[in-house]
C-alpha cells in the first residue's frame, strides 16, 4: 500500500512535467513575450493593454529605445489633451468668481432650513 502511494505521487509529479516545460518556454522566450503574456494578454486590464499596445506601437514602428516611446507618448497624450486642460482651467477661474455668491446663497438656505422654510428657492437660484 506505501508503494502504491509512492507510485501514485510520482504519478502527480509525471502529470506536472508538461506544465514545468510549459514555464520554463515563457522563462526562455524573449521579455516581449512574457510581456504580452502577463498584461496585453490578461483580458482585465484593458486600458493597461492599450497604454502597453499604444508604448509598444512607439517602440517598435519609430525604433525608439523603450525610454524615448515612452517620454514621446507621454508629450503627444498632453498635447492631444491641452484642450482639455484648458478648459479646465476656465471653468475653475468660473467656479472661483462665483464661490461667493454660492457660499452665500448656501448659508442664506441653510438659515432658512434651520427656521423651517422651504430651501427650494435657494437651491433653484444656486443652479442659476
């Protein structure tokens, strides 16, 4: 009965041969590989697969070394969103012109809340 046991363990450790070859072909393959292996290949991190496409696209079709794909995508991601940022910063200059008047309105409510009115009145003037 020990050798059948014996027998059978050796039995499990024959059965993980093909899985041990199949890492040590991942280990041996090129970084690439592991690469798209472990994140362009997950299937749950797609915005990860798509800056690592988006990187690798810089890397291989520019033939730049890894640092400057990555120095040139971060530049034209910042320039292709500047509009974005610029109107950001316009309506930031908008909401602190108007915080005044929208602290005032919100203590005006407040008060009015607190004697038991209706606070609909200042909360339509606040959306104005």
């Amino acid at each position: 009965a020990a050798g059948d046991a014996v027998g059978s363990k050796l039995g499990d450790l024959a059965d993980l041969s093909g899985v041990v070859g199949d890492v040590g072909a991942i280990v041996g393959s090129s970084i690439r590989d592991v690469e798209l292996a472990l994140i362009a290949n997950s299937g749950y991190w797609s915005p990860v697969e798509l800056c690592y496409k988006y990187m690798y696209f810089l890397h291989s079709t520019v033939e730049l070394p890894w640092v400057g794909a990555v120095a040139l995508g971060t530049l034209f991601i910042r320039a292709m969103l500047s509009p974005l940022n610029v109107e950001q910063m316009r309506m930031a200059e908008r909401m602190s012109v108007a915080k005044p008047e929208l602290d005032r309105l919100n203590a005006e409510a407040k008060a009015a809340v607190a004697e038991g009115a209706d606070g609909m009145k200042y909360t339509a003037e606040m959306q104005k």
